[in-house]
C-alpha cells in the first residue's frame, strides 16, 4: 500500500518546502523506497504556464508538455527522474474539473459544493500518481501558507485523508520559522505554535515539524515547541540556514528526518541511504580548482527564480568541471545604450538567456555579435537561438532588416516565423510546442560531442521557429543546423564554424539538468569558457 507525507508551511512563504520535499525524498530513494513528489497550488490559474516569469518564477516544462511550478525542477533535479503533468496540480484545474463534471450532469441534480465535492476532486489527485504508477510513499507539497483562504480545501482533503488512510499510512509534515531576535539574543517559537494552532483549527495536527532557523537549536527549544505543539521530541527536526540548497539532504539525514518519516508510517529503516555519488558531487561543487565567469543576459535578471534552472545547470556542470560558475545577470535593455565592450568585460562566456516578446531583444542581438566576432563561447536558448539567427541574418548574410515574426510580423525577411500549425492558435495556456521532441545530431558538431551520441530528446516551449526557406542560404554562409527533428525537419540546433563555441538551442536543456546528470550542453559551455579563459590569460601572459 503507498504510504502519503503531506508537507505543509506555516509562519511565512519562502521556507523551502520543496528543497525539504525534495530532499526527504532523495534520502527515501537512497534507501530503495520507489518514492515521488507532486505539487498542489492554491491558485485559480489552471497551470502557471500563463504567468508572467515575475510573478511566480520560471514555468518549469515536463516530457509530457505540462507548463507547472519551478518546484518541479527541484524533484527532478535531486531524484533524477523525470515529473509529469500529474505532479502539478492547481485549484484552476481542480475546479476546471469539477466544473466541467457538472455541466455534463454528472452530479444528478446536487448542489455541488466545496465539501464533499471540491475536496473529493483534490483528494482523486492527490492519490492519481500511485493509481497509475507503483510508488511506496508519494510525498504532496501543498503550496502557500497555513492560514490562507486559498489553502483551506486542501488542508481540509488532507484532515479526511489521514482519517480514511490512518496515521499510519498518512502524516503531515509541517515546516515553520523559528525567528531570531538580535536583539533579545533569543530564539522564538511563538509563530510555530501559532501556525500550528492554525492547522489545528483545520482538524490536521502535525506528525513531524521541521523548524527553519537561523541558529541552532538547544534541547531546551524542542522541549518547547515538542510540549505546546503536541509532537514528540525526535519529531522536531531542526533545518538550519544550509551553505546551498544541495547541503539539505546531508543536513536532514544528521537530523534523522527520513528514519522520523519511516518510523510513523512503520516502513523498515533498516538500510543506510547510500549518498556516495551526492557527497562527491558536494566535494566537486565545494573545491573546485578552476573559477569562470558566465554573463547570462535576459530581460527578468530582477528575479533569479525567473532563471531557476539555469542557474541550477551551471552548479552541476560546474561541479562536473570542477570549476566555480559565478554567473553575472545582464539585463539585455541596459546593452541597447552602448559601451557593450566594458558591459561584457572580462566574461568568459555568454548565455542568452529565453524569453518572449520584444522588449530587451535588440539588447541580445548586440551580444551575440559581440561574443561572435570576439570568439567569446556563446550558448543562446530558445529566443537565445532565435536572436542569434536574427544577428547572423542582419551582420553576416547582410539581410538588415531580417527579424523574427514575433517582435516585427511584417519584417521582410522572416527568418524566425511562426510555426505552421501555431498560425490558426488563438487561446493561451497549454498551446505552445510543448515537452519532448527528438532531435538528430550531425556526427562531429559540438553538439554531438558533446551528448556523445547523436540521438537525443529535449524539452520545448515556443510557437516561433528558424524559417528553413533561408537554410540554404545560412549554411551557404556559415551556419551549421547540426540537430534537426527527424519527423517535422525544424532546427533545433545552431553553431558556426571559427568560433570555438557558439551553440544555438531551440529547446531548454537547463530543464534536463540534474545533480547526478549534469546537462551535456552546460558541461561542455563551461568546459569552452574555461579553455577561454587559460587561452586568454595565456595571451595576456
Ligand atoms: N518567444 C519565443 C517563441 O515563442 C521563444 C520562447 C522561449 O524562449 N521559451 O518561440
């Protein structure tokens, strides 16, 4: 029988309940347990695939096409398995649903309500995952904070849940804040008890409470909190402020949390979790012998979640190359006003970064041909690629007024157009090219020495492609399409040749990056920066 871990939070938003979800899970994988984890958001839109990147950080795309929450992005990259569109689910969806049930009369005359039918509904999903594959514990991070309107029908599912399934097959894991005031030189528990409180006031009372703290906390704390929130000693679990977000599975084992987490769902806890290959992934990420810097120019540099993944992919191939990646957001607008040499100064390397519509565009255009003339290693990702065909159709081809459809839909020269059947598509939300596609590589391009082989699968999200009514032209010019999709023919990679690394991307490699598989792409970008980086200071020597 699969067992269900609810993780709740209270106090604030912004706690980490996916860096924790994410690495109780890792420790229960290592101990052989066939373990998942999905998210619930408590907002209305049906997934965040219509959110702008400012208001809730990078849509993080699974194989299947599902546009879901970053979240996501933490599962896969510390479990190593892919997600799916059953992993995000959204109060939108969940009503869309019901709705939808309704109107085909399924409900026979009910007045249909947010108890029994709207929990009913949240309770389906929270246990799909197990129906349709075999998992031992399924682990549900129920976003938002306790205390929120939003939150309420879930918290609600969650009470009916551990009833029916028993505390055993079903616990509650709560994170919360223990603040410390400067001041009185004192940690507080206060907020934790009110938090708890809360939830008490939803019917749910806390198996496990993992305390997030800035320092660490006395036996005399625990008692505390173990004594006004009725949860055993052992049962508090201290999570301190962690050097990076990869220290917490290392972090959460010293506090016991997976053998808290087995013991209440009586699973054995016999077996060790191996963490062999995740230390020597945080030894490599923790000394590394080389530093380079990566200027990633985009247009929501005002917050790094709008980037999650990439940031993410150049910690593993970093630690992959034993090279530190100080990553320098460029915000594109600031490059339309000139003085690009000293912007990009002493970078080792330029990713460019995706991204819609045409604000900042002109700004990217101005990178690239900057990087490319200079032989500084360039790696562009979706409008990233798109912008470096613009700037190779308007500097090299000498076609000025060559654009993409989407920022000038009467340009001349077309070169990144609309693809075919995105024309007729007028709804939002779930219509982009979405989720894996294949792609062929050409024997001995970048990109294939790279992967090492030259069948690949990779993540999408556009409507915009490369026009192949210029590939002759380009290739006659210097551009190498050196991965195409063996079914539709579009371009899914770019390079030229003299350049030591200028790679173009259609899909979204950063999506695919994962501790224990750094992505080949990022490893071999920060590989080319750091050749450029000995060769350039060679020069200066
Ligand atoms: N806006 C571009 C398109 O839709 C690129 C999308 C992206 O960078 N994800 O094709």
């Amino acid at each position: 029988m699969t067992k269900y871990i609810f993780v709740t939070g209270g106090v604030t938003s912004s706690l980490g309940k996916g860096i924790i979800s994410a690495s109780l899970a890792k420790l229960l994988q290592e101990r052989n347990y066939k373990v998942t984890i999905q998210k619930f958001d408590p907002y209305i839109n049906v997934d965040p695939g219509t959110l702008n990147p400012y208001e809730h950080g990078e849509c993080y795309v699974t194989d299947d096409g599902a546009e879901t929450d970053l979240d996501l992005g933490h599962y896969e990259r510390f479990l190593n398995t892919p997600t799916s569109q059953d992993n995000n689910v959204t109060t939108g969806r969940i009503y869309q649903t019901v709705i939808n049930k309704e109107r085909e009369g399924q409900y026979l005359g009910k007045t249909v309500q947010v108890i029994p039918h709207i929990t009913d509904e949240i309770k389906r999903r929270m246990m799909l995952l197990a129906e349709k594959r075999d998992f031992d514990i399924v682990i549900t991070e129920i976003g938002g904070t306790v205390g929120d309107i939003e939150s309420l029908p879930y918290l609600e599912a969650v009470r009916q849940l551990k009833r029916e399934l028993g505390n055993q097959n079903c616990i509650n894991i709560h994170l919360t804040l223990i603040p410390y005031l400067s001041a009185a030189k004192e940690l507080k528990t206060k907020p934790t008890q009110h938090s708890v409180k809360e939830l008490l006031q939803s019917g749910v009372q806390p198996d496990i409470l993992v305390c997030r703290t800035e320092q660490p906390l006395t036996k005399e704390i625990k008692q505390k909190v173990s004594s006004f929130c009725n949860v055993d000693y052992k049962s508090v679990i201290e999570a301190i402020d962690a050097q990076t977000i990869y220290d917490v599975p290392i972090l959460m084992l010293k506090e016991k949390l997976d053998i808290r987490v087995l013991k209440k769902l009586k699973l054995r806890t016999s077996q060790t979790p191996d963490l062999t290959a995740w230390k020597e992934f945080l030894g490599r990420l923790k000394s590394p012998t080389h530093e380079v810097n990566i200027g990633l120019v985009g247009k929501y540099n005002e917050l790094p979640d709008a980037y999650k993944s990439i940031y993410e992919s150049f910690v593993h191939s970093g630690a992959h190359n034993e090279c530190k990646v100080n990553v320098f957001p460029i915000h594109s607008e600031i490059l339309e006003v000139g003085e690009i040499d000293r912007k990009l100064a002493n970078l080792d390397g330029v990713l460019v970064a995706p991204g819609f519509g045409e604000r900042g565009i002109q700004g990217k255009i101005e990178a690239i041909k900057f990087v490319r003339e200079k032989g500084i290693p360039f790696l562009g990702i979706c409008l990233g690629m798109q912008c470096a065909v613009v700037e190779y159709a308007r500097n090299v081809l000498k076609l000025k007024k060559a654009s993409s459809t989407e920022v000038n839909p009467k340009t001349s020269y077309p070169v990144i157009d609309l693809m075919p059947d995105q024309k007729e598509i007028t709804t939002k939300g779930g219509t982009m090219r979405l989720g894996a596609y294949k792609c062929r590589l050409e024997k001995g391009s970048i990109a294939s020495r790279s992967y090492g082989r030259v069948e690949i699968s990779e993540r999408h999200r556009h409507r915009y492609e490369f026009n192949n009514a210029y590939l002759d032209h380009f290739t006659k010019e210097g551009m190498k399409f050196t991965g195409i999709n063996p079914d539709t023919n579009l371009a899914e990679i770019v390079e030229i040749s003299n350049h030591p690394y200028f790679v173009g991307v259609q899909f979204h490699p950063e999506l695919k990056s994962t501790v224990e598989r750094p992505h080949p792409i990022f490893v071999s970008f920060v590989n080319a920066a750091l050749k450029y980086k000995l060769s350039d200071e060679k020069t200066k020597a």
